[in-house]
C-alpha cells in the first residue's frame, strides 16, 4: 500500500483510493474517519475497498473486541478437542459390527438341482437367479455356489477341467456375471467352491504334464512304479477316500499320479511355485469378477509328505494288501502337511487386498475337517497375528444325526466351542451335499428341532439346500446311481441327498419341465416350499422365523452362549447380551418327550418365561415355568425371560459360557458398547 497526502486519499496498492482514511492522525481518529466515511453527501470517487490493516489492528486491539475474540477461540479449541476425545472414546467403545457371513446363515446351492431353467433336467445358473426371492424369504444373505466351473462331471463339477470356464450344463459367464449382478443388486453375497487340491485328468496341465511339456511336467504328483501284467504296484499304500490305492498308473507317461479322489481328479502339486501362482492367479480371476466368498474344498489334502512313506494301518494286523478303505489308515502324511497353512495365509493375504472398500470383504472358509483330531481342524482358524480361514466348517454336529440324544448336542456344541481360538467365529453344518438328508438320517421328528439348534446357536448356520422343508433322501435304484462314490460302493452313495429342489406341488416339484438327473422325491407334493409357505406352520415357516429372529434379537446374534442342561433327551443353553432386557433359554428335545426343572440349574432367571417359538406352533406367547419345561419328542422351545444379573457372570458358569465378538447394550441409548 502507498499513501499520497497530497490530496489526503490513500491509494491502494492497485490504484484503488480510499477516501476514508488520513495518515498521520492520532487517539480516536479512526472515529472521526469513520464518521467522515459515512457522512451523508460525502463523495466516494472510488469503491469502498475494506478496512486497511492500520485501522484493523486500532479496533482489533480494544478490549471489546479482543476478549469475544478470545473467548471465541479457546471455545473454537476446546471443543475440537472434545469432539476428537468424543470421536476417539465412540470408536474405541464400539464394539465390531458384524460381517456379512456372520450376520447371515450360509445357504448351500448345489446347482445341479436347485432349478432347471432350459428343461434339460439339470439346474443351471439362470434358474438360481430365477429363485433369488427364495432366499429373501429365508431372510439369508450369503449363497454359497457348489462348483459350475467346466468340468467333464465325473465328480458333479468337484473335477474342474478349466478354472475360468463356466460349464455350458450350467450356462455362460455372462449367466454368471448377471447372476453375480442379480445378487448383489438384492444385497446378496455370492460364495464360490474354490477346487486347488485337485483338477481333472481332463485339464490342460494335466495333459500337458502327462506328455512332459515344460513348465507342466511337475505340475502334478508323478512317482514311479511297477506296471505289470497283473496289475500297477503302487509307490506306497496310500488310500483314495474314495477308496482303492491313490496312484493311477498312465501309460503314456509311464509313471503313476496321485489322487486322493477319483482317478480322474490328479493330484497338483503345491510344493511347485508354478502351480501355487497358478492358483493365486485363478483366485484374483474371480475376486475381479466380484465373488464375495471361496469355500476351499479339500483344503486339508492339499499337500502330501514327500517321503512317500506308508501310512499307518488303523487295525495293524490287516493285511496289507486288504487295505482298501480311507477308514483303514490314519493319514498322517496326506492330510495337513507343513505347509498347509502357509498356502492358505497366502490365500487369505490375496483376498485382504481385495476386501479394503467397505462392505467388500471376502470371506474364506475351509472345507479341514480332521475327524476326531479337532485341534487339527483348529489351526485353520489362523493366529491372532496370521489371518487363515474366516472358518473351518465344523462338521461336528453331523455325528448327533445317528444318535440323537440331550447329552450328545451338549457334547458336540462343547467340544467346537471349547477348543476353538478364543475370539473367533463358530459355525454349525448339519448337511451338504457329501451327506444323506436330516430327515431320513435323523427322523422326520427331528427335522425342525436340528434347524432351531441350527439357528439360534451363536456363529453362522449352514443350511444345505431343502433342509428347509425337510426334504428326504430319494431312492436310487443301483443301476440309476450317478455319484461315483456310490458307483465304487453303494452304501456311499450320494445322490439320495442331491435330489431336485422341491418348489411346489406341479409337475417335476417344478424344478424343471423335463426329466430330472435324479428323481425328485415322489413327497413333493406335500413336502414343497409353496405348499410349506401357506401353511400356518411349517419347517419353512419356522426357518423364517428362526432367521428372522436371530437377526432381530441381539443376544441370538452377537450374545452369550452359556451351556444350561443336558439329559438323554433335552439340551438347555441361554443366550444373553449384558445390558440386553432380554435373553431367551432355548430347550431341545433330541430324545423323548421331557420334562425338566431347570430352576436350580439358572441363578438369577425368573420362574415364568414367555413362549416365543415352538418348533410344534408359531407361539403365543404363553408361560412357561422354569421349574417344569415340558417338550415332546423333537420339540424345541424359544423361551424368552426379563434379564437380570447375566448368568455367564456367576461363578457356577465360569466354564460354561462362549462369546466370539463380545459387546453390551446401552439400554437408555439403544446402541451396543463395548466397554463390558
Ligand atoms: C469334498 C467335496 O465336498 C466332495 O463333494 C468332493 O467329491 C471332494 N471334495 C473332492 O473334490
Ligand atoms: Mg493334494
């Protein structure tokens, strides 16, 4: 700024002149310009240009202003700082929220037979996008996919002969990309069986290693062995667990490869940088083309010893030569190697990258169950520093199937939940597509009561196609078998479990309007999802609101579990949310008919609970007493109480209660901390 006295104007710094301002003038001069500013008549030749900085700083500096102006900034401070130590206090007493495959049961498709929708008599992936309402209804989130890679279906799909083809029986990748885009446009999450154990002999690397083109030749688990007239002498005597030896002789490379399934499902080779970059690189494929989930099958087959050595005989005095059973050996060298679970983390790092947007992760589950050697099954959780599976399936609720009873569930449920890493995720199988239906292996009566064990346990329920109807295991005459395990040994067979979805009571259940893979269940006609949903109760009735309650009830889906009661027939736990003012006792019956007094087994929980669900009727709501709860056979109760001083807190329950993401509820504000 420069000044011209001369005329008494100062003149800004582009020429602007400021008529309201003389230099030189002291005490309150800046009042008399003011004034002389805004003396009416005054000329203004130029635009009033702002308060230059001299005059700034004369007012600035009275007490009038400076004290407002100060107030004005500790309050602008402090209250940055509070909302920091607000904001800091808020995410730190916010407990985790839940993730899409913990908040949802996972539904299992096995698309051969969920719905056919070219009349060709098999499903395909335009009929599950036909269905989708299904799983609204089912108030279910997470749709795991069995195979539908391209595949010369000798294992149904299990035996992939390309990783980034769709099979046509299952139609196009663009029928997988809508599908994808169906889903995700009803806030559905699609969850893929991810096959790297094996390929099928089929498959390019396969043929290319047989033939020994580099890089292919190592790909897979070649050895030598004897070829003779009388048959193929195996480098050892591993099993297939389909059973007979796991060694294929091939003739036209002259060696045998491994296979730990069928023949026609070699072996690769994961100690090959190759075949692990392979792999890495089909995952990236489909977590690009947004697939939410993997399911990996036989994760834990994925490495074999190297030494070859035989495995140990389970009876040692059988004759060598008549081991022919997985069952008849213990698999220590062809079940979690060393190693596996690095392969896995690898996994796990690949789909971190793919799940930094919010709502995006992806989920991985594994397909580990190591019978009876549950730590083993463990381990695919991860460490608390080395992120592996979201989970392993536990598939330890399946062994109730044969021999139902009260203690059996309490054992079963205590055994995963005792031993699994503290702070991880439970999950709950009791069917797949590897096994006979509820309904025929446990007894139609117990249909609804293993879905509401299912379904209001703490962790993610897995629900295997038409479990929620009940369906039974079709017949399949011998010469009709399909599943080549039944066709090596018909007691394990398959297909009974893999028939047609049964919608309605139309022709065909209307899955399709041809002749179907295998038979559809000739129940259909009652045993149907429209039948079940007109009904005023039903097993698809009571999923629903199993489903639904567990979503709305916090102590169903994020509380306490703690172990209440178990007999011959009926198995009692709770589940509570600190701060909840409600918690419900959940009663199964897997026995006969009960009653029990669990009055002194509950400190602390009102003598009257209110009815919320019955497996037998939807519930009114009536009261029950804590000292007689009745069930009949195959009957479950939903028991709702006013919650008190939590009963995971008594001494007496120290070791009888789980939770994975702990939380409590803030009654007076409706939100959930996490400082409990
Ligand atoms: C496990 C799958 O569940 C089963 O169906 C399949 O046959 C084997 N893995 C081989 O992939
Ligand atoms: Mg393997």
């Amino acid at each position: 700024m420069s000044s011209d006295e001369s005329n008494g104007v100062i003149e800004m710094k582009e020429g602007i002149a400021n008529a309201g301002f003389e230099d030189g003038q002291d005490g309150d001069a800046g009042a008399d310009i003011y004034e002389e500013v805004v003396e009416p008549g005054a000329a203004h030749p130029q635009p009033y240009a702002g308060m230059p900085k001299e005059v700034l700083l004369l007012y600035s500096g009275q007490a009038r202003y400076r004290l407002p102006r100060e107030i004005l900034f500790w309050l602008t401070v402090l209250s940055t700082l509070a909302l920091v130590v607000v904001t800091a206090t808020v995410i730190a007493l916010s407990p985790r929220c839940l993730s899409w495959w913990q908040a949802s049961p996972v539904y299992q498709v096995y698309p051969r037979s969920f719905q056919d929708s070219d009349n060709d008599g098999i499903g395909d992936l335009k009929g599950i996008q036909s269905r989708l309402d299904h799983f609204e209804y089912l108030n279910v989130k997470a749709v795991w996919i069995s195979p539908f890679f391209k595949s010369p279906m000798k294992d149904f799909g299990y035996d992939v002969e390309d990783f980034r083809e769709i099979d046509p029986i299952f139609g196009t990748m663009e029928d997988f990309e809508n599908l994808l885009a169906a889903m995700h446009d009803q806030g559905l999450k699609l969850i893929m069986d991810f096959i790297p154990n094996h390929t099928s002999d089929q498959h390019e690397w396969f043929k290319l290693s047989r033939n020994r083109t580099e890089p292919y030749t190592d790909y897979f688990i070649w050895h030598d062995c004897q070829n003779t007239s009388l048959g193929t002498v195996p480098p050892n005597n591993w099993v297939s667990v389909f059973g007979n030896s796991a060694w294929q002789y091939d003739a036209e490379r002259q060696q045998c490869y491994l296979h730990q399934f069928l023949k026609e499902q070699p072996e690769l080779n994961f100690r090959h940088p190759d075949v692990r970059r392979e792999i890495t690189d089909v995952i990236r494929f489909w977590l690009e083309k947004g697939v939410d989930g993997l399911r990996i099958d036989a994760a834990k087959h994925i490495l074999e010893a190297k030494h070859l050595r035989d495995e140990p005989q389970v009876n040692p005095e059988q004759p060598p030569e008549n081991v022919t059973a997985y069952w008849q050996l213990h698999h220590d060298y062809t079940t979690t190697q060393l190693g596996t679970h690095e392969i896995i983390q690898e996994w796990r790092a690949v789909m971190d990258e793919y799940s930094r947007e919010p709502g995006r992760y992806r989920f991985l589950m594994t397909d580990s169950y190591d019978g009876g050697e549950i730590e083993k099954s463990m381990m695919y959780y991860g460490t608390p520093l080395v992120k592996e599976a979201d989970f392993p399936f536990n598939f330890y609720l399946v062994e109730l199937l044969d021999a139902m009873s009260g203690n059996g569930a309490f054992s079963l449920v205590n055994t995963w939940l005792s031993n699994m890493p503290k702070g991880r995720w439970p999950n709950w199988v009791i069917g797949n597509h590897d096994m006979t239906r509820l309904s025929s292996r446990a007894g139609k009566a117990y249909v609804n009561v293993l879905n509401m064990l299912l379904l209001t346990l703490p962790g993610t329920p897995s629900t295997y196609y038409g479990e929620e109807i009940g369906m039974e295991n079709v017949n399949v005459t011998e010469s009709e078998i399909q599943d080549p395990l039944g066709k090596f040994n018909v007691s394990m067979n398959r297909d009974p479990g893999r028939s047609p979805m049964q919608w309605s009571s139309d022709d065909n259940a209307s899955f399709s309007k041809n002749k179907t893979w295998l038979p559809v269940h000739p129940d259909y006609k009652t045993v149907n999802v429209e039948t079940q949903k007109n009904a005023s109760w039903s097993t698809l009735r009571q999923y629903r609101a199993l489903s639904l309650l567990r979503t709305a009830e916090p102590p169903l889906h994020r509380g306490w579990m703690c172990l209440v009661w178990s007999d011959n027939n009926t198995f009692a736990f709770l589940r509570e949310l600190d701060g909840f003012p409600a918690a419900f006792l959940v009663v199964l019956n897997f026995g006969a008919a009960a009653t029990v007094d669990l009055s002194s087994a509950l400190p602390g929980v009102p003598p009257q609970l209110r009815l919320r669900m019955s497996t037998h009727h939807p519930g009114s709501g009536q009261l029950v007493s804590l000292g007689q709860v009745r069930t009949e056979t195959g009957e479950g109760l939903v028991l709702e109480y006013a919650a008190g001083h939590p009963v995971h807190s008594h001494p007496a329950f120290q070791d009888q209660c789980y939770v994975s993401e702990k939380a409590c509820y803030l009654s007076t504000m409706g939100i959930l901390h996490s400082n409990c």
